[in-house]
C-alpha cells in the first residue's frame, strides 16, 4: 500500500485541506494515509476528523497516526510538512517583543527580517533530524514542504539533507485572481507569467488575446493608491519597480527598507501596514479552535470540497501521469540567470510521472533581480549561520537583511542578537 506521510498532522484545518483532497480524489485511493505531530491530542483530532471525511465518501485510503516519526516515515512514498517550531507561545512573542525594545517593528515575522532569521535558526536543525531518518527509511520519497521561511528551509532539505524537496506557498495560486478582483477587473482567459522567490516572485507578464493588461493594471492601481485599501504596499512596489509581486503587502511591507521607518512613522499609516499582525492572527486562530474542533473533529457527517492546495494535485499527477502546472519553489539550477545558483527561487514546474520538472526563465528585470538578492542575502547567510553554528554568522545575516540595517546600527543589530538567542534559550541550538 502506497503511503503519504504529513509531519505536523496537529495542524488540523490544513490537515482537512492536504489530506481531505486526497481522500477525495480518484487517483489517490489506497493509500495509507500516515500521521505524525509532537502533540498527541492534536495527532488525535485530526486522526478523528480524516476518518469523518473517509468514512463521509467512501475513501479506501486508510488513515494511521503514529508516536513514533520515524516509523510514520517509513516507506513513504510522499512526505508533507507543515510544522511550526517552537509555537506562538514562547517562540512568535519573542521573535516579535524582543526586536521591539530596540525599535523594530515587524508584520509577519515568518520568511525573512530578523523574525524570520531566527524562525530559520530553530526550525532548520529540526528539518535536517527529518532528512535523516528519512535517508534511512523512505529516501527516495518527494518531500513537499509548507512550512516557512520557505526559501531557506526547502534549500537546506535539497543541498544539506539530500532529500528530493519542492517548496508549496499559495501566494501564486492566487496572484493573479485577487489582484484582478480587488482591481475590478474580469481574469478570465488571462495569460501570465510569475517568477522570483517564495514572496517575492514577480508578475512577469499578464496579457489576454495578447494584449499586455498592465497599463490598465497600473492605471487602476494608481487610481486605488488615493485612499486606503488592503494592497497598497505591493501597488507602490508595482508603480515604483514595474511588476506586481505574488505575496501580500502585509508580508512585504517588512522585505523592503521603504515602509516601517521610525523617522517616518507617517508610512505605517499612509500604507496601511498591520504591525503585529501575525500575532493577533495566532491569539484568533487559538480563540477560534474550540469552535472549530466541534465542526471538525466532532461531526462524524464531516464533508470535503477539493480545495487550491497543490499537494493533492502533484501526487495526481504523478499517480496518473497526467500533467499538472504549479508554482514550486526548487533549487536555481541555472534557472533564473540573474540570481545566486545557490539560491531556491519559486518558478513554474511541470508534475508528471517523472516528478517535479522546474522550467527555464532566464533573466529577472533588473531591479526584480537586484530585490530578491537583497533577501537572499540573509536567506544564505542564514543557513551559514545554521550549518556551520557560528554566531558571527547569525550577525551577517541580520545586518544583511534589509529591514533591520535600514533600522538599527551594526552594535544594536548584534545586541539584538544576542538577546534573541539567550531569550530562546533551548529552542536553539548553541552558537560558538
């Protein structure tokens, strides 16, 4: 029996979504479905709730949790991943609190910026103890990776723990429909093209009947900037740099030098940029779960609708060997011509039997180039500081990244540091 195995199964609402499409889907029937999470009340809900959901349709698929990960792993033929290291509570309030008493502010805090730096810090040694048993017990299975920072942790899956990995983000998926949906414009029949990295990857082109749509993008957005609305960030990026990017302004307001400045507070609100906005959405998500777990975890008559994520759709692909496009985030083997080789960047790959097949782009515009970069940066040194555990490391990354050098000074920058590595205390590795 053919198994996928999803590592951080305690995610209950995106365990519905991954798991849910597959039980629901033709091609993905029989398999076993292996379950895997640090908590074991979590691990038990959402066992309950995918049995909802197979025993709802019918599914031949059978659903198994484990204690033990490395026997979830074994033999697996497809590994998901979707873990948070270290929680909201302690890990989020410390990556957000303790920049905050040197003056920096941060939205997300998950993908770069010195939130995302240390995110990294803790997740990637937890990444590489997965690599490992999975060397030993499934290697040669496709390791699909949703967990942020996305960029940094599928590279170290691919060059550090030598396991077949595809990075998933859905800002792609969506890119295209909700700009032409906040923009008051109709998508259907619209042709485009996206290339970068994971949150930072470019609306290339965007035509229908081979009419370029972005001067009437531009036009529109221009339109939108005088008053206040969700975007304006990436539509002042757009009008000032030539393309829209693929992932929220909330998110993007803390990638650039340009928004959160204390000697011009003005911008957090002519942009309207979200401070602390990830934190709020976790105390939601938290308030939420009894609530949901009574219509999830509750409810033997559990329904399922397919959803947009791309996991069920390539392991179809593959399965079937009918082909399937997503947005992946892979390895920049020649690639994208202007960006680092050492680099993950997120371009358009093929699915088949064959697996996942990146495609050609070659060069990024110039300034889409020099952007990126400017996060790639801290996204190496990251992993530098990561693999080689040296704390000087830790300081380059931070001091590379474009938020925080813009912000603060080279001493304080590294003082941060420091206080962020003590106030993590265990949920980090030591560094020398």
């Amino acid at each position: 029996m053919p198994k996928i195995t999803f590592i951080g199964a305690g995610s209950t609402v995106f365990a519905k979504n991954v798991l849910g499409d597959c039980l629901v889907t033709e091609s993905l029937q029989g398999f076993e479905i292996a379950l895997f999470d640090i908590n074991p009340e979590r691990l038990s809900d959402s066992e309950s709730m995918l049995n909802h959901i197979k025993n709802t349709f019918g599914s031949t698929s059978v659903i198994k949790a484990y204690s033990d990960r490395k026997e979830a792993l074994r033999g697996a033929k497809y590994v998901v991943n979707a873990i948070q290291v270290g929680g909201y509570d302690p890990c989020t309030i410390t990556d957000f609190e303790v920049p905050k008493k040197y003056g920096l502010r941060q939205t997300i805090a998950d993908t770069v910026g010195i939130g995302g730096i240390f995110r990294n810090l803790r997740t990637i040694p937890v990444m590489l103890d997965f690599a490992r048993d999975m060397q030993e017990v499934c290697p040669d299975a496709l390791f699909l990776n949703y967990t942020n920072p996305m960029a940094v942790l599928t590279n170290v899956m691919n060059t550090y723990g030598g396991i077949k990995t595809v990075g998933l983000c859905h800002s792609v998926q969506v890119c295209v429909r909700d700009l032409f949906k906040n923009l008051g414009m109709d998508d259907t029949g619209v042709k485009s093209k996206i290339a970068g990295i994971n949150h930072m990857a470019w609306l290339l082109e965007v035509s229908k009947d081979g009419v370029d749509l972005y001067p009437e993008i531009k036009r529109r957005a221009r339109e939108k900037q005088r008053e206040k609305h969700h975007d304006m960030v990436r539509y002042e990026m757009m009008l000032n740099f030539g393309y829209y990017i693929t992932e929220s302004s909330e998110h993007n307001a803390e990638y650039h030098p340009y928004f959160i400045k204390r000697n011009y507070p003005e911008l957090v609100d002519r942009f309207n940029i979200p401070l602390d906005e990830y934190p709020r959405r976790c105390i939601e998500q938290i308030g939420n779960w009894k609530k949901l777990k009574e219509e999830l975890v509750n409810n033997p008559t559990l329904n399922h609708k397919r959803t947009h994520e791309y996991a069920s759709y390539i392991f179809e692909a593959i399965e079937s060997n009918v082909p399937f496009r997503i947005g992946g985030n892979v390895m920049n083997t020649g690639l994208i011509t202007n960006l680092p080789r050492e680099a993950c960047v997120e371009v358009t790959c093929l699915v088949d039997r064959n697996g996942v097949t990146p495609t050609f782009v070659g060069d990024l515009p110039p300034q889409c180039a020099a952007l990126n970069r400017t996060n790639i940066n801290t996204q190496l040194l990251t992993i530098e500081a990561a693999i080689t555990g040296k704390r000087e490391h830790i300081y380059h990354a931070a001091m590379l990244d474009p938020h925080t050098s813009a912000e603060l000074s080279m001493d304080d920058i590294k003082a941060m540091c420091d206080d962020l590595i003590e106030a993590h205390g265990d949920w980090l590795p030591a560094y020398k």
